[in-house]
C-alpha cells in the first residue's frame, strides 16, 4: 500500500509522520555536520493534507527555510504527457495551492518558478526545458505590479528545474523504504543526466545569463 492510499485510508498518524521527518533531520546533521537549507518530499508528498502541516512545522522548528511547491505554469497545455500522469500531476498541482498559505505561515520560502513535471524522464530536452523556462517567466512576469516597469525587468527570478539525473537502480538497491520504484530502474535517469550535460544547455545558461546554484545560495 502506498503512502497516498494509506492517507486517504486514515491509516496514518501524523505524530508517527513528524517524528519520521525529524529522524531524518537529525540524520542528515548527524552525516554532515550543518542543516539542510532545503527539504521536501519524495513524488511531493510533504503537500498532501494533514502532511504539509506537520512537514511545515518541521521545517520551522530547525529553521529550515526552502521547500518545493510544485506549481508548473503551463503544465496544462503539454499534450504530450500521459493522462495518467496528468491526472498525478493535476492533483499535486491542486495539494500544492492549497498547501501556500500552511507554508507561507510558517515562514518556509520557495523559488519564484517551479518546472520538472513537464520535462521528465523522456520529456526532457533542451528544447523542452527552454520551452517550460520562457512559458514560466513569461507568466511570472505576466503578474509583476507593471511587466514593463524596468525595475520588473531586472529583477532576479529564482527557478527550481526538477531532475533525476543517474543511472538506472537494480533491486533491491535503492527507493525508499521498499526497492527502486519502475522510474528510478529505468533508462530515463539515463537520459536525463546526458541531456543535462549537454553543451548547448550549458550554453543556453550562459546567453540568457541564468546561474546554476544551491538553494544555500538564495
């Protein structure tokens, strides 16, 4: 049973969850010697109801201060995804609305883009990651007070591009908790790291002048 089926069942207590996500906090300072600057949850978890209150209560009390809200401008006209993925993707989509204003009390933060659903796995190219990055800045400027206002114009816009590079897992080795899921086995991992290495890509940063960083560094 899956952990969305065990939720809609009832079948999760939520003292039992935060206690997990703080043994994992603990964890990570155990293994590295500071605290994460980022945290979120595996296929967006930590925005499903009842979940994203105690994730964000987590992220408050060890003072983390970024998260992931996966909102994707324009998700709805990408034909090329599968309707049952769609259906997924839509209804994290609508967990994640209703999980801003839980994370904005909180103080956690986000980037002002998030794209990944749309360039996934198979769906990722050059052309598709460029495409979903001027479809999102076009819609967060589309929303600045005055688009044309030179101070809009300027400013830094931070984006979070969703990626899976690797190689493909052999079982029983990886997943969480019980084995490598069928994406995390297959060759899309693959392809996703060699179309992130890409030079053009690379190239592509340099002309539009986008700087790769880490959510330490916002």
């Amino acid at each position: 049973m899956g952990f969305r089926t065990a939720l809609s069942k009832g079948l999760l207590n939520m003292s039992e969850v935060k206690q997990e996500l703080k043994a994992q906090v603990e964890l990570f300072h155990e293994l590295t010697g500071h605290l994460p600057p980022h945290m979120d949850g595996h296929q967006h978890v930590h925005v499903l109801p009842e979940v994203r209150h105690v994730f964000a209560e987590v992220l408050e009390e060890y003072g983390i201060k970024y998260t992931r809200v996966p909102i994707e401008p324009g998700l709805h006209n990408c034909d090329w995804i599968a309707p049952s993925l769609m259906d997924f993707y839509l209804g994290v989509e609508e967990d994640s609305f209703n999980t801003v204003d839980v994370f904005t009390r909180h103080g956690i933060r986000w980037p002002d883009i998030y794209i990944g659903l749309s360039t996934m796995g198979k769906n990722m190219s050059v052309s598709n990651i460029w495409s979903a990055i001027d479809t999102a800045i076009a819609d967060v400027m589309s929303k600045a007070p005055s688009p044309t206002d030179p101070m809009a114009q300027s400013r830094t816009v931070t984006i979070e591009l969703m990626v899976h590079p690797g190689y493909p897992s052999v079982p029983p080795v990886g997943g969480c908790g019980e084995g490598p899921d069928d994406f995390s086995q297959s060759w899309e991992r693959l392809h996703e790291l060699q179309t992130l290495i890409k030079p053009e890509l690379q190239s592509h940063y340099k002309t539009r002048n986008i700087q790769l960083c880490s959510f330490k560094d916002l």
